[in-house]
C-alpha cells in the first residue's frame, strides 16, 4: 500500500454549508439596498470572507471605509454562526461518513483544508471532528484558492508529499489549488463546471470504495 493523505474540502463536500453563506450574505445586500442572487452567489465558492464581501460590494456599487467592511464582515458572520449553531449530523452528505470510516480503518491520513474560519465547530456538531488528523481553514491560511497554501500546509501537517496526496473539492478555486499543489484533484459537483478535476463525481453516492482502494493503492 503506498503512502497517500486525503485531503476534504468543507463547504460543499462533506456538508453543505453554502445555503447558510448565501443566505447571511443576501441579508446583507439587502441591508445595504440591493438583491443578492443563487447565481451570483457561484463566485463566492471557495473564496474567503473578505474577498466575497469585496465581490458582494462590487455588485452592489456601494463604498466602504475600513471601519465599514470590518463591520460588515463582523454582521455577516454573526449571521451565519446563527444559522451553523443549529447544524447537526443530518446535515452530513450523503455516503460521507462511509468514506471517512473507511479511510480511518485502513490508517489512511485524513487532513481538512478549507477556506472556512469555522470548520472545527462545524465538524463538531455534525461529530465529524475526531476523524481527522489535520485541520488546515481560514485560521491558519493568509492566500486564498487557487493558491496551493492551504493544501500544501495540510500535506506537511500529514506529513505526506503533496503529490501523494488526493484532494476533493467542490469548487473551480479549490480544483485550480489541488492541481497547482501537484495533488491529485477530485471534483465533487458538475463535471461541465470542474473540467479540471483528475476525476470527477456529482457526490460521493457515485463514488466505490473499489475507486478509494485505487487511489490507497490496495487494488
């Protein structure tokens, strides 16, 4: 068996907490006098909080002072703690936890690295946590995806080389990070949107566990 570490990315592969993004950020174009949109909400994906209240504002057309967006990112993410705060396992999704058991069984490294500030509580209250040997997120990280940072950060922790590690992602950002970090990257969504996923599966119901003993090299 060769020596590999997987790495998730939260938002949108293990749960989804995208709904809750959307609506704390809706709330506020709507406090400052504009519509937010589903579709306009794609751009946010894999992005970190500062840079989608520097889109949200753009659409908008509105100007901040410093004080202001400190303010508004402050409102936002109380908001969305609000909405998080209720989550539980029901919010897993679905064959998830099949795949981590599995992982976890075959003493596979296991390691988060999301742009998320919030992932450890998240994990926590979907009981998640304990599954995973390295949590790299918005804490630990200064460059955003498509910057390899976060990943590359998540091998050292495993202490794997980054091109043995597999990578799930959700997001054309997260997808353009696992390539640039040499990893082998696996979309979790619309393949005609992460074309350049190595792989790629609408959810990981159409994932086997035949394919994860491939990737660990037990095949």
């Amino acid at each position: 068996m060769k020596e590999v570490g997987f790495i998730f990315d939260l938002d949108g592969v293990i749960v989804d907490t995208a709904k809750y993004h959307f609506l704390a950020w809706k709330k506020l174009a709507n406090v400052l006098g504009f519509e937010f949109t589903l579709e306009q909400n794609e751009m946010f994906k894999g992005v970190s909080r500062k840079r989608c209240l520097e889109i949200l504002l753009d659409i908008g057309k509105v100007t901040a002072t410093k004080e202001q967006f400190d303010t508004w990112m402050h409102d936002k993410n109380v908001d969305y703690l609000a909405y998080i705060e209720k989550m539980d396992a029901s919010e897993i999704l679905p064959e998830v936890p099949k795949v981590l058991k599995f992982l976890k069984e075959n003493k596979i490294p296991i390691a988060l690295g999301s742009a998320s500030k919030n992932a450890r509580p998240i994990l926590e209250k979907v009981g998640l946590l304990t599954y995973f040997d390295a949590i790299l997120d918005g804490n630990n990280v200064t460059k955003a995806k498509p910057d390899p940072e976060v990943f590359l950060l998540a091998a050292k922790e495993l202490n794997i080389a980054p091109e043995n590690c597999i990578v799930f992602e959700d997001a054309v950002a997260g997808i353009a990070a696992a390539n640039n970090a040499k990893m082998t990257s696996i979309g979790i969504g619309d393949a005609s949107i992460l074309v350049e996923a190595k792989h790629n599966f609408n959810d990981f119901t159409e994932m086997s566990l035949d394919f994860i003993k491939e990737l660990i090299g037990k095949k």
